[in-house]
C-alpha cells in the first residue's frame, strides 16, 4: 500500500484543524514528500517558516480566508477502499481543476 499523505489546515475562523478538502473529498497525495514540497503554494506567496521535523508550515502574514496554518498527516490511510467516494487523490483533483 502506498504511503498516502493529506494536509491538515487551521481553518481561519474558527481555529480548528481540519482535512484540506474540495467538494467534500479529502485530498491525498501519493506520498509525504509531494504534499510537503505544495505546502508553501497554501499560502499564496505570503512568507511562511517551515518545520521539516514536523512537517509544518506557519503563514507570518495572517489571513481570514486562507489557512495561517498547516502540517502533513502522513501515513494517511483512507478509510475507504478503492474507488474513492469520500477521497480524492492529488493529480485527479489537479485533473479536475484544469477542465473547469
């Protein structure tokens, strides 16, 4: 089984930690690595510091519409067997976005 990783983001409202998502599907990365090397792309050019031992970014200029927070979950396991209904891997989601 591959070693699936998502992203777990500080919502910027309410200050919980919740699975990165689009239309109600949890995004996954095929590995650690991927979803690490994306991270600085949540926060849109903002400055960040990283902490690779936690796998964790923080935004230094905050925003209310975008998360200030971030962090790899790796080994994710979806809870789920293939084909996804709840999940959505990376690349079909990248998919998904270039046709709309």
């Amino acid at each position: 089984m591959p070693d699936y990783a998502a992203v777990a983001v500080v919502h910027p409202v309410t200050g919980d930690w919740e699975l990165m998502s689009s239309k109600g599907k949890v995004i996954v990365f095929d590995t650690a690595e991927m979803a690490w090397n994306w991270l600085p792309l949540l926060g849109g050019g903002r400055p960040h510091s990283a902490d690779a031992r936690s796998l964790s970014i923080c935004f230094s200029e905050l925003s209310r519409v975008a998360p200030n927070r971030a962090r790899v979950v790796s080994n994710f396991i979806p809870d789920e067997i293939m084909p996804w209904t709840r999940h959505i891997i990376w690349s079909a989601w990248l998919e998904g976005r270039d046709s709309a």
